[in-house]
C-alpha cells in the first residue's frame, strides 16, 4: 500500500519535535488530526510506530526506522523546492542561515545587516545551535549557509576555512592568578572550569588544547551558552575558555579578566560547510560573497 504522505508528515513533525502537541503547533493543525493522521499510517503498514504508553511518546523500532526514511524523503523535497529557488535570482524569497552559537551572536548580526542592505526583498531566518546541530540542519538541508566553530567531519560535508578566532582564559576580576603576570599552564589544572555543553565546538577546542598539555577540564558548571558563561565567571563561580570577541564586552566592563597563560595559544578555525552536489541559490551565493570580504 502507497504511503499517505501527508500522514507521513504528521508522523515526522510528531518524531522530530517530542510529541502531538508540539507537532500540531508546527503544521498549524489541531493536536487531534495529528493523532488520527499516525493512528491512520500506523494502521495503513499495520504496525506501531509511536509508544503511548509513557508521558511521552517513544519511537518504536519500527518508528525510528521510517523516521529515518522519512528526513531522507522530505530531504529531497526540499532539495527540489531548493533548486526552483535557485531559479528565481536574489529578487526575492528566503535565506537560512545556521550558525553556531559565538558566530551567531558576536559574528553574523553584522553580516547580515550589509546582506539586508543590499537584497532588502529577501527574508532572513537565522537559526543558533552548536556546531553538531548546525551539521545535521545542513545535511537536513533546513539550512542554506551554515558556519560552525568546532570541528567537522562527514562523507557529506565540504569545510572550508571562513576566518580565524583566538581563544583566551576568562576569570572574574580580581582573581589571585591574575596577580602574575603570566600563569603557568599547569596551575589550570587546579581550576574549575565553566564548560559549554557537549557538542559544542568551543568546548571541543578548549578540552582539546589543554588535553594537549596533559590537563583534563575540572568541571564545575554546564551552560548552554556563551553570555550564561561569561555571567557565571564574572560572579566568581569558575574560569572559562571563550572567544576573545565573545569576552570582549564583559572585559572592557571590568567584570571579567583575561588571563595570560604561559604556553597555552588557542587559536581555531571558523568554517563554512557546504553539501556535496548540493545546488547553491543566487541568496546563498550572494551571501557567500560577503562572507569573503573583510
């Protein structure tokens, strides 16, 4: 029996975003037609796909099977929606751009003010995540530009290097290293430190220059985000590893110091990552150019 599509896109809203409610918010159908929608594709292969049985719904087996058939399918509806996109010039329509968090808040709100500037006709959706997540929007294809700050490694995937970041160690003011005027590597060892979560490519970075000197993080707290970070050394609860434009406000405020250690250079790349064979719109190559410049 043919697939009811529109059944399989209940299906997938209600996979993707953890439940009937939430999945009912995101088509703007009522949270009812959604369960008729799964209960009528479950009925229609004969087989469960979601779990009931718990607060909240579970893929079964069979469900995070065709889950995972179903990203790939509207995947390629996208990539067609894409390539008559690409078609229409820079006259109008939608630019998303998928940014990890340091680049999406101290980076890229000037960039696209020179975009908006230049292609007024054109809407901006800008999405902020770590890079992982910023990874998989891509090979999603929810994204057309994505920029990320750690590491990345997929068949899929071209990186490009877009720019250099330095990286510094942050401490709330008047902290006793900062009475040296450089600190020894290994007194970081005897720190807390204030970490990003998993996932995250400033963390990723940080956990691997120290690593490098045969320190392992001493962590004291998980914040999901750079400002939670800079907020909780400045009240003393720990040191940190951020991107030197990232510190840049708190320190010129006097509420954080930079530690100068001995030795201990971070200095990473932010990369565009771009999908093989994927077709590029006229936005995104627009976009692109901008990304070039100084």
């Amino acid at each position: 029996m043919a697939l009811n599509l529109l059944h399989l896109r209940a299906f997938a809203a209600v996979a993707e975003h953890g439940g009937f409610s939430h999945a009912a918010k995101r088509l703007r159908v009522s949270q009812p037609a959604i369960s008729k929608a799964v209960r009528e594709l479950e009925s229609s292969l004969d087989v469960a796909l979601i779990d009931r049985s718990g607060r909240v719904p579970r893929l079964t087996a069979a469900g995070t099977a065709l889950f995972a058939r179903a990203r790939e399918l509207f995947s390629v509806e996208r990539l067609a929606e894409e390539e008559l996109h690409a078609m229409r010039g820079v006259q109008r329509g939608v630019l998303r751009v998928g940014a990890s968090t340091t680049i999406a808040t101290y980076l890229l709100p000037t960039l696209l003010g020179r975009f908006h500037e230049t292609h007024p006709s054109i809407v901006l959706r800008v999405a902020s995540a770590n890079t992982r997540a910023v990874a998989r929007m891509l090979l999603e294809r929810r994204v057309d530009v994505a920029l990320v700050e750690g590491p990345v490694a997929h068949s899929q995937l071209e990186v490009t290097e877009w720019r250099r970041d330095e990286m510094i160690v942050i401490v709330t003011a008047g902290h006793p290293l900062t009475r040296r005027r450089r600190v020894p590597v290994r007194a970081l060892a005897d720190e807390a430190f204030i970490v990003r979560e998993r996932g995250s490519g400033t963390r990723e970075v940080a956990e691997q220059a120290l690593a490098a000197h045969g320190i392992a993080v001493r962590q004291a707290m998980e914040l999901g985000s750079t400002e939670a970070i800079k907020q909780a050394v400045a009240a003393g609860l720990g040191v940190a590893i951020v991107s030197r434009s990232a510190a840049r406000d708190q320190l010129a405020l006097g509420r954080i110091e930079e530690l100068h250690v001995a030795d201990l250079t971070i200095d990473r790349a932010l990369s565009r990552l771009e999908l093989r064979g994927r077709p590029v719109s006229a936005a995104a190559r627009a976009f692109e150019q901008i990304l070039a410049g100084p």
